[in-house]
C-alpha cells in the first residue's frame, strides 16, 4: 500500500501543480478514441480554449488499480522533467466531473511510425529514414541525459505530425537512473519484439543500451518494410535474436551471472548474421545496425555516438522534416482497424462469388454452384472452397 499512497500524492501534487499554473483546459466531450493502451484510452478532443486540437489520455480511478495508478504517476512524474523538441509535450492534466477518471492532455500528432509503415502502398525514402532516425536519437539522447530511460521504443510510441516532426510518447514504463549509482531494475520491460536480450535473460542491472538496441530494431524494420524479430514467445524472441545476432561469447556468459543464462545458453553458439541477413541495406545503414544490435550491451555505444555516425553524414543526407512527404492521418490503431474490417471482409465474402470466380478463372474448375462446391483440380494439388 505504501506504493500506492506515493503516487496518488505525486497525481495530487501533479494536479495541484497544474492548477497553480493554469494550464487545466476546457475540451468539448464529442471526442472520438484514436488509440488503446493496457491501462487507458487515448481520445482526440478539441480545447475550445485554444482552439486546437488535443490528445486526451484518460485512466480511470474508481477501482484504484495500483498498477493504472503506478503508470499514470510515472509518466507525469517523468515528462515533468523532460522538455525537448522529440519528445511529447504535456500539456495539462484534467479531472472528470461525470466519472471518476484523469485526463493527461498531449499535443495533437497525425501519425505514428508504425501506422505510417503499415499503410498500403508506402514506402520511406532514405532521406525520410535518416529524418525520423536522427529525431529519434536526439530525443533518446536528451531522455538519457536528464536521467530517464524510456524502456519501449516501438513504432507506435513514435508519433510523426504534418510537418515531420518526430516526438517520443507513452512515458508509462519510463524509470529514473543513476549511472552512478545502480539500482535493480524489472526485466519485464520493452514490447517483445524490441526487447534487448539482457532482458530476455532476466538483467535486473541495466542502463541506457536498452533503448538503443529497440532503436537497432526500429531502423532495420524501417528498411525491411517488417518487424526483423517477431517472437510470439521469451524463448522464441531469444532464439530469432542468437540465429541473427549470434549468441554471446563464454566470457559474456561468465561474467554477466544473469539470472536466466543456464536455461536458454545455447548447447552450440550462434555465428552472427546481420549483414548477410540485410544484405541489400546500405553500407552505412548495415554498420550503425550492427553497432545497435550488439549481442554484448557493452558494445552498443551510446544515443549521442549513434548520432554521430557515418549513416547520418554521406548522401542522400538526412531529410529536412518540412520536405517529408504528407499523409492522410494514419496510427497503429487505424491500422488494426484497417485489418480487422478486411478479416470481416474475407469471412463475409459470398462463396457464391467466389465460386464463380474459380469457374471463370480456373481452366481445371469444375464447379458445382448448387452445393457451393469447387471440385477444381489444379496441376499441383487440390484446391477446395467449402462454406
């Protein structure tokens, strides 16, 4: 319980703080959802104040969920210590008079890194690529600077509006460090498919190579056009990244002692593949993914070096952001929407269609549209289409 009081005085000074500053605002209810997380909703609203539009992040309190609870304090806590042009800006804090719930209050962005890559038919340039790479390091780099980690780069936390501009969101699982002085950490941090494999093997004592190796992830996935590492499970995650990062050396393994070594050390080591794998990136490209995917932390280097690497100095140079490409709004959550209507699509599809279709098309089909069966025999196998 005692973690529990800590953060709801943190909201209550948070609250009491945005108060005092006047930056409550007032926003019109006809808002719409434009976004899903574990512990809250994220809607799109119009501050009748200002008259812009705004992001509402809403987490409800009428249960107390501790962990709601926990989220919520640490990303007010965090943001109230960062102010950087790549990082998301909160904009005030707003109570419900109808429901027991807070709203934290971001600025409006059109985009997300991940909803822009999944659109039908797009594809990013170079310069757009090294645009949105060099944003995300300096963003990186200030949060590591002022002491936070951030602990889940994806592609949905990395939201892009019209003019370009790349700005780090979604602080929830963000924590305070002290290089100098270490303090055990979770593991159970960073969405799976950017999870570093120290954390996979359970590292309790972690800095800031958390993040970079996630960035690694992000910039092979913005050239590959997909996630490079889709595990569905810890074990298998951790298998896909020894097959293409190799395994560590026997002296990683010795002087590491973390805790999950002896259960997922590989019988036989893993050669490391990268640049075979991603042949046909570019060489600049290729070696500042090798330095992020470092198998060894150690080796990783750090945000401000990354910045400072050969991928962002030879042509076609980084992009300015106002020259990038405009888009219609297009998020994570818009395309799962994309998907889910084109699952229902595909299982509401007349087979009566589809039948004639393969009549049409199908020199072998012999079809029978009474029964809704396609009796076709193509020269490789059979292709039956049943209701």
């Amino acid at each position: 319980m005692r973690y529990g009081i800590y953060n709801l005085e943190v909201i209550h000074a948070a609250i009491q703080m945005a108060k005092e500053e006047g930056i409550f605002v007032s926003l019109d209810l006809a808002s719409f959802e434009i976004g899903q997380g574990t512990y809250s909703n994220v809607y799109r609203a119009r501050d009748l104040d200002q008259r812009k539009i705004v992001v509402l992040k809403k987490v409800r309190f009428d249960n107390l969920e501790q962990e709601s609870v926990r989220f919520m304090a640490r990303e007010i806590h965090v943001l109230h210590r960062l102010d950087h042009p790549n990082i998301i800006k909160l904009e005030g804090l707003v109570t419900s008079r109808m429901s027991c719930s807070l709203y934290l209050v971001f600025e409006y962005m059109e985009h997300d890194l991940e909803g822009l890559a999944s659109h039908p038919g797009l594809k990013f340039t170079e310069p757009q690529v090294k645009c949105y790479m060099q944003q995300l390091l300096r963003g990186l780099d200030h949060c590591h600077s002022r002491g936070v980690l951030y602990r889940d780069i994806k592609g949905s936390n990395l939201l892009i509006d019209n003019s370009g501009i790349l700005k780090i969101a979604d602080f929830g699982l963000a924590s305070f460090f002290d290089p100098h002085q270490i303090q055990p950490l979770t593991s159970i941090v960073v969405t799976l498919w950017y999870r570093p494999p120290e954390l996979l093997l359970g590292a309790t004592y972690y800095g800031t190579v958390v993040d970079l190796w996630s960035t690694g992830c992000i910039l092979a996935e913005l050239y590959a056009g997909k996630p490079i590492m889709p595990g569905r499970t810890e074990v298998e995650q951790l298998h896909k990244i020894f097959k293409l990062c190799g395994s560590p050396s026997e002296d990683y393994w010795r002087k590491s002692k973390l805790p999950h070594a002896t259960i997922f050390k590989p019988q036989q080591p893993y050669r490391r593949c990268v640049a075979e794998t991603f042949k046909d990136f570019p060489t600049p490209a290729l070696g500042l993914m090798e330095t992020l995917l470092s198998i060894d932390p150690a080796d990783c280097g750090s945000a401000a070096s990354a910045f400072k690497s050969e991928f962002f100095t030879v042509k076609p140079l980084p992009g300015d952001p106002s020259s990038l490409p405009k888009y219609p709004p297009s998020k994570e959550f818009d395309a799962k929407v994309r998907d889910e209507e084109a699952r229902r699509d595909d299982e509401n599809a007349s087979p009566k269609a589809a039948l004639e279709f393969l009549a049409k098309h199908c020199q072998w089909a012999v079809v029978t549209l009474g029964s809704n069966r396609c009796l076709a025999k193509c020269g490789r196998e059979m292709c039956p289409v049943e209701n």
